[in-house]
C-alpha cells in the first residue's frame, strides 16, 4: 500500500472522458461532434463534479471537438467556469505524452482537470493510483466509458512530481443526463 501523506500541498486530477460522439460520414475523426447522448452526458458531469466539490483551478483540454464540446457543456454547470487550455497535445495521447503535459502545470494549481481521450486517459489513471477507495481500480480496469471521471489526489509541491503509483483512486463517477420526456 503507497503511503500518500507525503509531504507537499494535496493536489487532484480529474480525469475526464469526453462525452459520447456522433460518427458522421467523411467526418474527419478529430472534428467528430457529440451524439445525443453526449449532448445529455456532458452536463451530467459538470454537475457530478461541482456535487462531488471536484470545482478546478484549471482544464486542460484536448483540441478534438468532442472534447471541446464536453468541456464547454460541463463547464456551463457551473457559476464560476475555471480557466481553459486547449492543448493539440491531449488528442490521442498516451501515458507519457500526458505526464508530460500534466507536468507543466503551474504549482499555484490545486485541482486540474483534464479532458480527453481512451485509451490515455485509463491508462493513465491506472499508471498513477498506487492505491484506490473502494473497488475504484476495478471499475476503471474493467471499464472507464465516455463521460466517465476518476478523481485522483496526492501530495506535492510541483506537479513535476506526480509520478506512476503516487495518487490515491479516490473517486469514479460515470454521470448519465437523461432523455427528454
């Protein structure tokens, strides 16, 4: 079991799954828009994560428009949307490439959220937690679906220091809005 009372500030990344996307025809795959039950999906997370006080002090978003879309749709849950970066480096990322860009985040940062793509993103919550509450490792082993959120936290000064098996699972929500009537 990692021992996560190590020193430094706690911190939390948020990892989010992009909504669930459409597949229209000659649709190039980055420009693909959201499907209706991504319409839906997406703001069941932004008020999943404003409920679960997952609020971030900034979002990273990969440049693809599904993500894009998530990001604008959970955000406008919220009174207060956080500051956004749109980064081409988050669409079709693996582990490293995302560390990398996790990495350059400012100290000032408390809470970062990060929108995305599979299989980075699971593979990615999975590289991190070096322990989890619950059964969380398992749900996000077996499946981390669109729309899903893995809330992952540990201590550090910088976030240069987040490393493979030093954050603690804390939380896997997978947010579903509903159909109208």
């Amino acid at each position: 079991m990692t021992d996560h009372r190590s020193a430094g500030p706690l911190r939390r990344l948020v990892v989010l799954r992009h909504a669930k996307s459409a597949w229209p025809m000659g649709v190039d795959d980055h420009d693909r828009p959201l499907g209706p039950r991504g319409l839906r999906d997406a703001p069941a997370a932004g008020r999943a994560l404003a409920g679960a006080d997952c609020m971030p002090d900034l979002t990273l978003c990969s440049t693809a428009e599904r993500a894009r879309r998530t990001w604008e749709l959970t955000a406008a849950e919220w009174s207060t949307p956080t500051p956004v970066r749109h980064d081409p480096r988050l669409y079709g990322a693996d582990v490293p490439e995302l560390l990398a860009v996790v990495r350059e985040v400012p100290a000032a940062v408390g809470t970062l959220l990060l929108v995305g793509h599979n299989p980075g993103l699971e593979e990615l919550v999975l590289e991190l937690a070096g322990d989890a509450l619950d059964d969380a490792l398992d749900t996000v082993r077996t499946k981390f679906p669109t729309s899903a959120i893995a809330v992952l936290a540990w201590h550090g000064d910088d976030w240069r220091d987040l490393a493979p098996g030093t954050a603690l699972l804390t939380d896997v929500m997978v947010p579903r809005g509903t159909k109208a009537l």
